[in-house]
C-alpha cells in the first residue's frame, strides 16, 4: 500500500513540474522583426513550427501565397476579416499592407502570423511560427490553411465584408 501512496506522490510531483514548465515559458519572447529590411518576411529557423510563403518552394517550410482578385485594399479587407474569424487571435499590429496577429492556446502557448499584402503580384505573404519549441504538430500549417479557407471566402466576393473593429481603414 506504502508503494501505491508513493508512486502517486512521485508522478503529482512531475506533473507539477512539468506544468509548471509549460506554465512558466509557454509564452516564449517575440521575435524582434518580422520583416526583413528588403519588405520579405524573416526566414523560418531550422525547426519545424513555423511555415512561410517566402521559403524557397522546395522547402519543408513553404506554403504558397494567397492568390486574390481586385486591390490590395479589398485583400486587406478580406484579411482582417478572416483573421477576425480565426479562434484566439489578438491583434498586434495593424499597418497599410502588414498585419502582425497573435494565437495564444488553451494551454499558453503562443504563435506569431504575420502577413504582408503584394498588390503589385496579387498575393498575400504569410508566415506563422511558434515563438517556443521544436515542434509544433502541424498547428501553424494548419492555422494557415484555415487562414487561406476564410480569406478565399472573403477575397472573392462583392460583398461587405466584416472586419475587426480595430481595422482602422
């Protein structure tokens, strides 16, 4: 019985500290920029939890751009409102043709998406990343795919769009 009482003893202690751990730096420090001085978005690191529409095509952290139709501002549009769809975001930074947005998880953890409007090439560059970590499961690909789901749903129509209250245009 003493055994029992133990084990259980040892492994609340390590689920304590492990929590304590994610607790503790699940937040992670933000990059200090996310565009590069050329206006291209900040190279992904080595690891695999983050994806980048600027990464060479071939890459494992590549996905494509957003492909859309009309002004870089109807794209911009389209943006916020897609962002605004997406579960725990929290906007950081709004700038003409930059959106810098923020995803916290239930359990802490934060990702950075940043994206940049190209109305000359009619794409939307996008990158997200895990500020902590090695691997990321697939969340940020997916984030982006879901991303893409709910701008190709606003970029192509003529409609009102809704948008942050935050947008500013």
């Amino acid at each position: 019985m003493r055994q029992n009482h133990t084990r259980i003893a040892r492994c609340t202690v390590l689920m304590a500290l492990v929590v304590g751990t994610l607790g503790g730096c699940s937040n992670g420090t933000p990059p200090r920029r996310y565009v590069s001085k050329g206006g291209a978005l900040v190279a992904c690191p080595s690891a695999p939890h983050c994806v980048s529409s600027d990464a060479p095509a071939d890459n494992s952290h590549y996905v494509p751009p957003f492909v859309f139709g009309g002004s870089g501002q109807q794209a911009r549009l389209a943006l916020l409102g897609a962002l605004a769809a997406m579960p725990h975001a929290t906007r950081i930074n709004v700038r003409p043709g930059y959106i810098h947005t923020r995803f916290q998880t239930t359990l802490g953890f934060v990702d950075d998406v940043t994206t940049i409007v190209r109305p000359h090439k009619a794409i939307v560059a996008v990158r997200s990343a895990s500020r902590i970590g090695y691997y990321d499961f697939g969340k940020n690909r997916d984030r982006v795919a879901a991303l893409r789901n709910n701008f190709d749903k606003r970029a192509w129509i003529n409609e009102p769009l809704v948008v942050w209250p935050w947008s500013r245009l």
